[in-house]
C-alpha cells in the first residue's frame, strides 16, 4: 500500500476492499460485537478487570480473519485510526444490511 489516504471516505473504498472474504468480514463483526458486549458488561457491572480484553477482542477476530481468509495485512498497521474506525463503519454498514453478512 503505497497511497496515503488524506481523510476517512478516500480510505473507507480501500478498507472495504481489504475484506472481501465474507469469513474475514464475520470475524470482523464477531469481535465488534464481542467488544460491544464485553465494554457494557465491565461498565455496568464495574467489574473493569474485562476492559483489558477489548483489543484481544477486536484485533484477534480481526486478524485471524486476515491472516487465514483474507490472506492480507491488516490496514490496522498503517492506518490504525482509519483502520479503527473502517471497523465500526462496515459493522454499522453489516448490521443495516449495505454489506453482505
């Protein structure tokens, strides 16, 4: 990847590209999901010991799904914050059905 990408819809096209694979694309969702409710039940429960797996959530499902199905670097490594948000965006866009499950 050799392009910088100067704001979030320049990158979202590329993001979505990196995940054709619909098991990576699951993955993705599953960790989203997992991370969701991990984060309420450590807020609500105040038991904040659980926020320490929020990343092993998100980025394990992740890239599992890269490493295995996608056969892919994670943009994650490049662009974190894009990365990080691609990430909420494809589950908002999953969860509405824009994106194919």
């Amino acid at each position: 990847m050799t392009q910088k990408y100067q704001s979030f819809a320049d990158f979202y096209p590329y993001y979505l590209s990196e995940h054709q694979n619909s098991a990576c694309r699951r993955l993705h969702f599953v960790g989203s999901t997992l991370i969701i409710f991990t984060l309420f039940y450590a807020l609500f429960t105040g038991q904040l010991v659980y926020l320490w797996l929020l990343p092993i959530l998100g980025y394990g499902f992740a890239w599992v799904g890269h490493f295995f199905f996608e056969h892919n670097k994670p943009a994650t490594f490049t662009y974190p914050f894009y990365s990080f948000l691609g990430d909420w965006v494809m589950y908002k866009d999953i969860l509405t059905g824009k994106i194919k499950f």
